[in-house]
C-alpha cells in the first residue's frame, strides 16, 4: 500500500548561511512524503515496515496546478512500521534526487533534419 501526504514545514529561525543547501530548500519550501508499507519481514510479525519519502516541491511557474521538485529529498525507514503513539525507531537511509523526465519536442528531429525553414530559423506561426 501506499500513502502520499502534504506538509508545511514551519518557519525555524535558523541561519540559512549556516545550514546545508538541501536542509534550507526543507525549510522553505512545501514538502510532500510519499509513505510505502512493505510486507512483513516474517509471517509472525503483524507489523509492516514503512519506507518514507520526503520531497520538496514548489508550484510551477506556468502551471499553479503542477509541483515541481527543488533540492534533493530524504528517504526514512521505520522498520516496525507506525506504533500506537509514543516514538517510533525510524533509520535515516540517505538522500534521493527526483527528476522530471522530459517528453520530446513539437518537431520530430528526423522529420525536421535538412529542411530549409529550421536551417536558418522561420518566421511565427504553423510550418
């Protein structure tokens, strides 16, 4: 199963020269964790160890509706999955980079490769 939630870390009066470049973005910026629940290490144990993603993102420039992904993310492990209250164990695994793949351009290059109008630039509108 899986999870994803939204969170707005809240402000820390914390020097922003003094901290690393991703712990600042954290701060800043809007986080979005994506939470797996992985089966159980053995049959007997009914808890599910959970495996957590946490993302900065910001709104898109063009886009309001889109997120894009600033700085790299953190990825915890709580390997007795989520208690009843009180502290859980979690491990830090390290750091994660997200990308956005891109999709290819308006023009296909094969259709475009020595045509005249792409060799020296075209006027605006429809080719």
């Amino acid at each position: 199963r899986g999870f994803w939630r939204e969170s707005i870390s809240p402000a820390k009066g914390a020097d922003f020269l003094k901290v690393s470049y991703d712990d600042a973005v954290k701060q800043r910026l809007t986080t979005i964790e994506f939470e797996l629940q992985l089966p159980p290490s053995d049959k007997k144990s009914r808890a599910l160890p959970t495996l957590i993603y946490s993302i900065p993102v910001e709104p898109g420039a063009m886009n309001q509706k889109v997120v894009v992904p600033r700085g790299a993310g953190s990825v915890k492990i709580l390997p007795k999955g989520h208690g009843d209250g009180g502290q859980v164990p979690a491990v830090d695994v390290g750091k994660v980079q997200v990308s956005i793949p891109m999709r290819s351009g308006l023009v296909d290059p094969g259709w475009a490769k020595g045509r005249m109008v792409f060799r020296r630039g075209r006027s605006v509108g429809p080719v």
